[in-house]
C-alpha cells in the first residue's frame, strides 16, 4: 500500500466524512476488517476522491445518487453529510433526489428523500449543539 495513498485518502476521508466518523472507524477496525478499512481509504478515497478532475462537490453528487439508487442506507446518510461538507446545498440534494426516483424509480427516491432528511437533521442538532 502507498503511504502517499493512504495518507491523503484518509486526509480526504475525514474532511468528507467527518473526523469523529473515521477515527471511530479506525478504532474499531480489529485484524477481521482492518486491511478493508486501509483498503477503503487508500483505494476509494485516495485513489479515486484524491484525483483532481472531478470536485469533491462533483463527486458527493454522483455517490448521492449511485447509494441511493443501490440502497445503502447507512451510506447514503454519511453521503448526504459529506455533501454538505463539500458544498452542495439542499437544494441541490433535493434535485439529485428527484433525478433518482425518475430514473431508478419511485420507492429509491421516497426511501433517498427519508434517509436525506434524516442525515440533515443529525447536522442541523450537532449544529445547534455547538452554538
């Protein structure tokens, strides 16, 4: 494993994902899943979230609605979040949402709409937490 990789998937790792979010991953990785963690990080988020054509704004658009379109809930939630991270706006998840129900149908946008809600609201109490 490159430690460049490493070093900068896990860097944008945690600025997409949240800090608190990795570490804990991290700290919970034990010898059955801890290659998959360095895996996750170097191949995913360095590899791929680490080349420059795309922004990160960009590409939490497209994983919105691939995860949403492929039914991964816990995913989509930590998605959602990390589109916010990276500047998309409401609005903007909104539309990809309506783009998902058009094009992989109804039941994937009501349960992306629900799950999106659900991820806003978390950031908006943490939000309110801080202030």
């Amino acid at each position: 494993m490159s430690d460049n990789l490493y070093d900068t998937g896990l860097s944008i790792r945690k600025a997409v994902a949240g800090e608190q979010y990795v570490d804990a991953s991290l700290a919970n990785a034990d010898n059955f899943n801890l290659d998959f963690q360095k895996l996750v990080t170097e191949y995913c988020w360095g590899a791929v979230w680490g080349r420059e054509i795309l922004s990160h704004k960009t590409r939490s658009i497209i994983n919105i609605a691939m995860i949403c379109t492929l039914n991964r809930p816990h995913e989509l939630k930590l998605h959602v979040k990390g589109a916010i991270r990276n500047g998309v706006s409401k609005d903007e998840i909104r539309e990809v949402l309506m783009q998902v129900a058009i094009y992989a149908g109804v039941p994937a946008g009501v349960d992306g709409f629900r799950l999106a809600r659900a991820a806003l609201d978390e950031l908006d109490a943490a939000e309110a937490t801080r202030a």
